[in-house]
C-alpha cells in the first residue's frame, strides 16, 4: 500500500503546528481520514461511525467536525500525559492515541501509518513521533486541530426553507336573523306529555301500591314510594356503623397487644393451666381412724 513519507524520521523542530483532519473513508463501523501537518502529510487517523449532526450512541460517535485547541494533559485512564481536545460538544475527554479499530476509541482519534478496511496499523510509531510534535509546540505556543468532514456530508443534512403553507379557504357562516313573534309561535314544539294515562299493573306493581292485574287511571305520573326512613329500622340496625368500627379497633388492639406480650402471656397461661390441673387432679385427703 502506497505511503508517503514526510514527516516520519525527521527531528520535531516545528514552531508551529497545524494539525488538520479530512475524514474520507466512511464504514458502518468507523471513519478513516488523513492527519496534516502545517498542510503536509503525516499520518492516517481512525474514528467512531460519523452520523448525522445532534446524533450520538456512546461509544461509537465521532466527534462534530469544526476547530479544537489541543492541550497535553494527563489521563486518568492511560495513566500519561495525552493530546487533549477542548470544549468538544456532547463529548469529554477526546484525546489522540494510539488504537487499531474501532473498540479502541470512545470517540477519541486513532493514528496510524497504514489504514485498512476498518482498522489502522503502526499505531504506537505514528503516536510517538505525533507527540514529541505536539509537546515541542504546546511549549511554544497554541495548538489547533481543524476537522473536516467528507465533502457534501453537511449538505444533505442542511435544512431546507420552511415552504408557506398553502392558503386556507375560510367560509363566512350566515348571521341568523331573529325570528318574529308569527314564525317563533309556527315553530314546531316538544311532545307534551299525556296527562290522562290508564296503565295495567305489571308484576313488579306492589311496590308502587298497585296489585297485580289491577288498572289504574289518573292524570299524573306514578312515582315510587320513598324509602323508609332510617329511624323506622331496627336497632342494631342503627348501630351496626358504629359497632363496627368500636369492633375493629378493639380487635386490632388485642392482636397487637398479643404480639407484644405473646411470650409472657403464655408462661402465664401455662402457670394457670397448672395450677388448674394440679388442682382438679389432687387426690382425696384419707381421713384417719
């Protein structure tokens, strides 16, 4: 495979340094793209799958593309000092390191001197001449990574104009007119309700008075008898609310109180029972001659 070499093998004596990524290669699995130097060569690089901006999946989303400051910092997970990017949106703790595939990266950069299909090899060579670039020019001055996406990505995530909606036929309803006294009294009224009526008692008319088969006549509406007023019940009818209740309360403090005394009450159970049996059990005292 076909690399060029242009920085590899030459003393970091840069002053300044411009980092800048075009990602080119995308897969369902991961985005390989080139890593320049002040516009030259240096490296492959390897990231998470690229996805539509706003969209991440933790652990495998590259980072948006734009302009990062780089800052050597120490990592608490490689337990070494690490390129580190600032202010990324949606993600913390993007470095540049070493990795081969995709299952190395959480959305961090992957440098590597050959590129596969879904991986880079010659890591460690490439991250280590990368480094000692990067620490003599974060002594020196500021560091910038410029990202670049693949082109016409961003395009077909643009988002179109709003279209005006289409014009909305609105329709006036007539005003209604008052109506005059002639056309008020023609209007057509509500059934009224018969007030002569002869109805033959069903089988259910003994709770209206009415016995069974008799026909009753009248101008009004049966209406049923009230319901009997509470103090013609009987007695403990009328207590039954508050003998319950009185009921409960009692039973729920004897149940507790037998929880809280059951070993005591016991032995004071089994002490009478005793006394009781020893007691009924005694044989007759024999009288003496």
């Amino acid at each position: 495979m076909y690399f060029p070499q242009n920085y590899f093998g030459q003393p970091a004596t840069i002053r300044a340094v411009k980092l800048t990524l075009y990602r080119k290669w995308l897969t369902a699995e991961t985005t390989i793209g080139e890593l320049l130097v002040d516009n030259a060569f240096f490296c492959f690089t390897l990231e998470d799958k690229l996805r539509a901006p706003g969209v991440k999946i933790k652990h495998e989303t590259a980072i948006p593309a734009g302009v990062y400051s780089v800052a050597l910092t120490y990592s608490n997970r490689f337990q070494q000092i690490m390129p580190l990017l600032i202010n990324v949106p949606m993600f913390e703790g993007i470095r540049i390191h070493p990795g081969n595939m995709a299952a190395d990266t959480s959305g961090c950069i992957l440098v590597g001197r050959q590129h596969h299909e879904n991986r880079i090899s010659e890591s460690k060579a490439a991250y280590a001449q990368l480094f000692n670039l990067l620490r003599e020019a974060c002594a020196k001055g500021k560091v910038q990574i410029e990202i670049h996406n693949p082109p016409g990505w961003d395009a077909q995530f643009a988002s179109k104009p709003p279209q005006a909606a289409p014009p909305v036929a609105t329709v006036t309803a007539p005003r209604p007119q008052p109506e005059t006294k002639q056309e008020a009294l023609k209007a057509p009224q509500s059934a009224p309700i018969p007030t002569n009526w002869s109805v033959s008692a069903p089988a259910l008319a003994p709770s209206l008075g009415v016995s069974h088969g008799q026909t009753v006549t009248g101008n009004a509406a049966i209406t049923p008898p009230s319901p009997p007023s509470p103090s013609r019940w009987p007695l403990f009818v009328r207590l039954m609310p508050r003998a319950f209740p009185l009921f409960s309360t009692v039973l729920a403090g004897a149940v507790n109180f037998f929880q809280l005394y059951k070993w005591p009450l016991l032995c004071a159970a089994a002490l009478l029972l005793g006394f009781w049996l020893g007691w009924h059990t005694k044989p007759p005292e024999r009288k003496s001659l």
